[in-house]
C-alpha cells in the first residue's frame, strides 16, 4: 500500500511540471522560479568543507528565493542529480527546519539576506529524503547539458534526439 501512496504522489508532483523533456538545469529553474514566484540560485560550495566529492546538495530558503549548493567538483550528471534533489524538496514543499545564517561553512559566498530555513540531510532514509530522491532522480534522468547558465538548451534537446535514435 506504501508503494503505490509514493508511485500516485510522484505522479501528482511530476504532472505539475509542463516542460517538455530534456531540459536543461537552467530551462527547469526558470520554470521553477515563475511557479513558486522566488528567485532561485545555484551555488556550488566554496572552500574546503571536506574532501571534494564527499558534499552533498543543500537547500536554503525564505519567502523570496532559494539557494541550491551542490559539489561542482562530481561529474556533471552527478552535480545534476544534487540539485534536483533539492528541486524535489520544493515541488513536495516539504519543510525546512529555522535558520538563522550566520557567517560559516554552510553559507560561504553567499549573500544571507531573505535566507529563512534550510533542507538539510540529517538522515538517509526519511520519508522526506525518499520522496526527494525518488523526484529528483526523475527530474535528473530528463535533463540535458552544462548546469551554467547558457543558451545551448535547443542544441542540448537536438543533441538528445540524436543520441536517442542510436
């Protein structure tokens, strides 16, 4: 009964999305960003928080925008993977534990105005952590090309036709 609860709350979620797949990280955030009315922003991590390819993606929040760290040191579809993760988290709206950022690790670079609540992974195997996974993992599958800001996103969506004829 568990399962099929989870397969009808996916469903729910990812028919909300009216994009055309592939997209492109950039392409989905701007949809995003008109959907919630918040501006959204990557940032991957800076410094040295601990090795590079141990980070795990982050989401902070407020009534105006959300921030998306990830680790720009994965490969690409693994930098991907990470932010629609945290993309999952805000198309369930689950919500994120009070903060009150301060200068530090968490929020290195980044500008801590507006900046409310964050989603952070304190366990593995929450339902909120599946569920995102299970969302953002989809998300992930369908997108295509650089996570930068570009305007390559038609070329990345003839590209994938192309791969998907081979």
């Amino acid at each position: 009964m568990a399962g099929r609860r989870s397969r009808g709350r996916l469903t729910q979620v990812l028919d909300r999305v009216p994009l055309q797949p592939p997209w492109t990280v950039p392409e989905f955030l701007g949809w995003l960003a008109e959907d919630t009315g918040r501006d959204i922003a990557l940032s991957p991590w800076a410094g040295a928080i601990t090795e590079p390819g141990t980070r795990c993606g982050l989401l902070l929040g407020g009534p105006t925008r959300f921030v998306i760290r990830y680790d720009a040191s994965r490969s690409v579809r693994h930098q991907r993977q990470q932010i629609f993760h945290e993309v999952g988290h805000i198309l369930c709206r689950h919500p994120g534990e009070a903060f009150r950022p301060t200068e530090g690790t968490l929020t290195e670079g980044l500008s801590l105005d507006g900046i409310e609540y964050m989603m952070r992974r304190s366990t593995f195997d929450s339902p909120t952590e599946a569920e995102a996974e299970l969302v953002g993992t989809h998300l992930a599958v369908l997108s295509r090309g650089p996570i930068e800001l570009d305007a390559h996103g038609e070329l990345h969506r003839i590209a994938s036709t192309f791969d998907a004829l081979r």
